[in-house]
C-alpha cells in the first residue's frame, strides 16, 4: 500500500487506543487509591471535645460517645 500501512496494521490501532484508555483507568484508580489510603493514616483533629458549641448539657455525653462510635474510638 502507498501508506506503508497494511490492513491488520490499520486495525491494531483502536485496539492500542482502548488498551491505553484502560491503562489510564486503572492508573487513575490506583492512584485515587493511594491518596484515599494515605488521607486515611493522616489524624484528624488530634484532640479537643468533637462536641460543637451550643450543645444542651444533658445531650452533650450521649452526643460524645456517638461521634466516638462512628470514629471507632
């Protein structure tokens, strides 16, 4: 051919281009994965009452050992 491309060459090209696009996704992937393990390991508010200003007195314990149980603490 005067392309120098051959039928079989012409068509190997889409099959490199969805071979990329799911190279791209699961590169993506990986690396939202890392970012989401490592703001993982990083502490949250390192101490001080979860509790917001305002809270009535008696709702303020039970409201703690809420936040406590959902931070697994």
């Amino acid at each position: 051919p005067a392309s120098g491309r051959t039928r079989s060459g012409a068509a190997a090209e889409p099959g490199r281009r969805g071979l990329a696009a799911v190279l791209t996704v699961v590169a993506l992937l990986v690396v939202a994965g890392v970012a989401a393990y490592l703001l993982d390991l990083v502490p949250g508010d390192p101490g001080g009452s979860t509790i917001p200003d305002g809270v009535p007195t008696e709702l303020q314990e039970p409201l703690q050992q809420l936040h406590d149980a959902v931070d697994g603490g």
